[in-house]
C-alpha cells in the first residue's frame, strides 16, 4: 500500500495521523473563542503579590482564583462566545506555571520575554516529570459554570523546551520528546474529563525552522491515541520559514495572529492551499486601541476569499492578559458582533441558492 502523504509530500506517520476526532464544531457557522488567558482582576493582582511576600494563605489565594474565573465565564457566556476558555487565573506565565508543577525543574530569576514584559525561566536540572494534573481542577471547575464547551489548554512540548535553560539532558531533541510524554499524560486527562477541544500551544514554533520536525514529532506523541480536537496556538512567528509543512502539525487546527499582521499570511495560503481549520484572530491584543466591527468584519471576509466558512473559528490574535478588563471585555464583544454578522450573511446567501 502506498503511504499516506501529509500537506508538505512527506510521508504521514502513525502518530501524526492519531490526532482524535476532527468533527467538533459547535453546530453554529464561524464560531467564537479566545486563545486562553484573561486579565487578571485587580484584587487577584493584589492576592497574588500578598502571596509571593508570605502574606497570604495558597487556600485563600485559590478561592480567589476561582472568583475571578467564574467572572471570566460570566463574561463570555454574557457577550455569548460559542467555546469558552477558564482564562488561565491560576497561571502566572505559560512556562513557568507547568515548569514549578514538575519534577526536574527549577526556576531561574527574571528574563525578558517582550516589551517591557518578564518571566522566570525554568531550568531543567534533571528527568522531567508531571507529579499531578496540572490543569484539570480548574478546568472542570470552568466546566460546572457553563453548558457550554470549555477548551482545555496548556503549553507544547517545544516551546516548554525552547523558553528553559536545559541543564540535564544532552540534546534539545531529547528534552522535547520527554516533555511530549509528560504533557500526554495531562492531554489523556482533560479528554477523559470530558475536554471536546484541547489546546496545546507552540508559539515558538518557528524560532527554529530546522526543527519543525521535531517539533511536529513531538505533537504527534502528545496527541497519539487522545480523542479531542486538538488545536495549537503559534504566534510571532516567521511563517514563510515553516509553510506549508507546518500542516503536517498532528493537529486538527491552527491559531493564528491575523490582524496584527494585517492577514498577510493569506498570501502564503494563496500560494499553498491551506488544509487546516484556523483559529482567526480578528482583534490584535497587543494594542489599547479596540477596532471596530467594520475592522473585523472586513478581516474574516477577506479570509473567506481564501478559505471556507467551515474551516474558520473566530477570536482574538492571541492570549488577552496584556488587557485591561474593559479592554478585553470589549475586544472580545467586537469577536462575537463581526462573527455573528458574517454568519447571516452567509446563511441569507446559502438560503437565497436553495
């Protein structure tokens, strides 16, 4: 039998054909959600400082980030996003969190990841290890709040690799794929909980071209045999460097920042079809400016001119916890209106042809 080939003419293997169930969409034409992270709350801010200084019991710190993501999921179900996210209020960082949560790391002191934004490296000092679950409490606390679906969402083996310091183990490649068996385990979780859509986030992706490979090997042990629809977050990325073999990705869909680029990756799809779903982010977080409506509508139907409507979830270009509440509360709105107005465009057009 001849093998399957993959986006790029590769040859597909086993684990990167096992990426679960691809039929998950919502049952509503552009559906809307978020990348992940949320604003944390002013009084969350405060806790957590009180904490950090040994002012304030972890129990006391926890209630309070259960507050804070029940207001997260108010807000979604109130501007009525159609997959709604935890909002992360429990994570400081996105490598940092799942790094003080294992065994084998340590963590370094502040390094700059952007701006004026910092974070404190992990260092990997020896065999890395997941002791317990690290996102399923919250993730099925999000789940008792709302009926409808909840994304489960954590970091990829690669960029957990690519944002720490490696001390222990002698290869890049060896690091990548033991963190892809350890993220497995949390991915097997959430689909067991009842996570329908899992997010495993790559924004380092292309940092290195040269190993997309390994990057795409890994995903296929962290997806292998889990029944989810799985999609994964890359941002800042040079993507002419990894397109289209980025779609060999053992994933069903990709999240991409689109307007803080002004959708110039729609010239690469034009070049080389694109054959994943996209996660289209319509708003750029990394601005106070919240666009209008017209901005947003008038980005997903150029997108439409590429791709097909079913192929198209709507969000933001990328986590909102650079925002203000307000702004993130806003920017989302402005999601849900763009999304909602193209869809009965749409559905008058496929109406008026029948």
């Amino acid at each position: 039998m001849t093998p399957r080939r993959t986006p790029s003419g590769k040859p597909a293997s086993r684990s990167a054909r096992a990426a679960g169930n691809p039929s998950a969409n919502p049952g509503v034409l552009l559906p809307t959600t978020s990348v992940g992270s949320f604003p944390k709350p002013d009084y969350l801010k405060k806790a957590r400082a009180e904490f950090d200084a040994g002012r304030l019991k972890h129990a006391d710190l926890h209630n309070l980030e259960l507050q804070a993501t029940r207001e997260c999921i108010e807000m979604q179900e109130r501007l009525g996003v159609d997959i709604l996210v935890d909002g992360e209020m429990d994570r400081g960082d996105m490598t940092t969190f799942f790094a003080e949560r294992m065994e084998g790391f340590g963590i370094s002191g502040l390094v700059r990841s952007y701006g004026n934004r910092y974070y404190r490296k992990p260092v990997v000092r020896g065999p890395v290890r997941r002791k317990d679950p690290w996102t399923l409490e919250m993730y099925e606390y999000a789940c008792t709040l709302t009926k409808k679906p909840v994304k489960g969402i954590l970091t990829g083996p690669y960029t957990m690799t690519d944002w720490s310091f490696d001390e222990h183990y002698s290869s890049r490649e060896k690091l990548v794929m033991a963190m892809a068996e350890e993220i497995h385990k949390e991915v097997a979780d959430l689909a067991k909980a009842g996570a329908r859509y899992i997010q495993v986030d790559e924004p380092a992706l292309s940092t290195r071209p040269e190993e997309i490979d390994l990057a795409i090997k890994a995903m296929g042990v962290v997806t292998d045999g889990v029944k989810a629809h799985f999609i994964t977050h890359v941002c800042y990325g040079a993507f002419e460097k990894i397109y289209p073999r980025m779609l060999d990705m053992p994933v069903h869909q990709f999240d991409l920042e689109m307007a803080n680029s002004d959708y110039d990756l729609l010239d690469l799809f034009r070049r080389h079809p694109y054959t994943k779903e996209i996660g289209l982010g319509v708003v750029d977080v990394h601005t106070h400016n919240v666009e209008s409506v017209e901005q947003a509508v008038a980005g997903i139907r150029r997108t439409l001119e590429v791709l097909r409507p079913e192929q198209i979830y709507v969000d933001p270009d990328c986590g909102l916890k650079t925002r203000e509440w307000g702004e993130a509360e806003a920017k989302l709105r402005v999601v849900v209106e763009a999304a909602r107005r193209v869809r009965k465009e749409l559905e008058s057009a496929r109406a008026d042809a029948r």
